[in-house]
C-alpha cells in the first residue's frame, strides 16, 4: 500500500517527519475503512428479498475497537492533528 517504502520509487519521503505522518496514515485507513476478506462474517438473517451471505469487517472492528466500517470523511473528522513540541 505504501510507495514510500518502494526502492528507487518516485514518492519517497525526504523528511522523516513526513514518512511518520504518511505511515500513519496509512495504518489508520487500513485499520478503520478497509474491511479484509479473511476477516468477514456470517451475515444476518435475510431482509427483504435480499439476503448478504458475508458481512465485512475491519482490523479495527475485529479487535472490538468498533462497530462499523469508517467512511474516509469520518476517519477524516475523527483524527486529531498532531503538533510537534
């Protein structure tokens, strides 16, 4: 998922406070809007005429940290800005 890590890739981070931020970044989009395959469910029962066999889940809702899949807006308005001291 990371570029910054690729040999002889263009998107190198020159500093390393930048190659912090993208890192986590990165893990925390993983980890809270991804939902993996290995991770998934039986699904609930059926609604409607629809019924979804498999229900998916992130990293984050696997370890009981929450209870639903993050949009990136929300992952966005969630995170606090970190400040260097």
């Amino acid at each position: 998922m990371s570029g910054r890590l690729v040999r002889k890739g263009l998107g190198f981070s020159k500093a390393l406070a930048m190659h912090r931020a993208s890192s986590a970044w990165e893990d925390a989009v993983y980890n809270l809007t991804r939902p993996l395959k290995t991770l998934r469910e039986e699904g609930s029962p059926e609604v409607g005429r629809f019924r979804r066999r498999w229900r998916g889940r992130t990293p984050a809702m696997a370890a009981g940290l929450t209870d639903h899949v993050w949009s990136v807006e929300e992952l966005l308005r969630a995170l606090p800005v970190l400040v260097n001291t």
